[in-house]
C-alpha cells in the first residue's frame, strides 16, 4: 500500500515548526521588527536561521542603537543552527535541542517570538519563503 488518499496522508510533506526571529531595540519600549526567522523540522533533523537586518528600521527606533552588536547576535543564532564549533555550548545538541534552545524566551534585543507549524516538502527552501514573505 502507498497510503495515498488515506487520513494524515501529508503528500511527501513533513511538519516544521517556525519562529520568527525579532529585534527589539530598547527592551523598555517593546517596539520590534522582524529580522529573522528560525525552521525546525523533526522528520529531517533540520535546524536552520535566515536572517536580514534592516539597518533603516533599527535605526528609526532607536537612533543609539549598535548595529554590529545585533548582526552579531543574528549571526550567533545562525551560527547554534549550523552546530560544529559555531554553537558553542549546543554544539553536542541535536537539531531539536537547538531549536527549543533558541526559541527560548530570553530579554535580549534579539527575540524568538510564537511558534508556528506547517507542513513542507523542503525545509530550506520553506526558510527562505518565510523570510521573503514575514522579514523582507
């Protein structure tokens, strides 16, 4: 049996989960934007982060505000995805851990927010639909 047209029959598709990766400038204020996002599929052991810094934006709200020190942290979460040497503490973590790791709520300038789910044939290319279509 193939299992086509049966109940739960995804099509080839697997379940992820997303969250959305946002700045927020001056953690008093509240005001954010959305500057990345993180993919998590379980089926595929993937874990992955597509950031874009809209340097205008940050600036906007806060005029202040240390540029490089948010790319950084953008690149950092980047970095715990990839794994290797690159995710310093959570280098040994499966793509899992990771992900939970990174979606913690924490009070830094970048945020994870909520986290969503959907169903994809292709992780990496869902990443980069994500991005186009929630950051840039």
């Amino acid at each position: 049996m193939s299992g086509k047209g049966h109940a739960g029959d995804t099509g080839g598709r697997d379940v992820y989960e997303y969250a959305l990766l946002r700045v927020v400038p001056r953690v008093e204020r509240g005001e954010c934007f959305n500057a990345g996002v993180l993919v998590y599929c379980r089926a595929r052991s993937y874990v992955a982060a597509r950031t874009h810094l809209d340097e205008a934006k940050l600036l906007a709200l806060d005029p202040a505000a240390d540029v490089q020190g948010v790319r950084a942290a953008l690149r950092a979460v980047e970095g715990v995805c990839q794994g290797g040497e690159q995710a310093g503490q959570a280098a040994g973590d499966d793509a899992g851990r990771r992900f939970r790791w990174l979606i913690a709520p924490r009070s830094t300038v970048v945020q994870p927010g909520p986290v969503h789910t959907g169903l994809t044939a292709d992780p990496t290319a869902e990443a980069e639909r994500l991005l186009d279509l929630l950051v840039r």
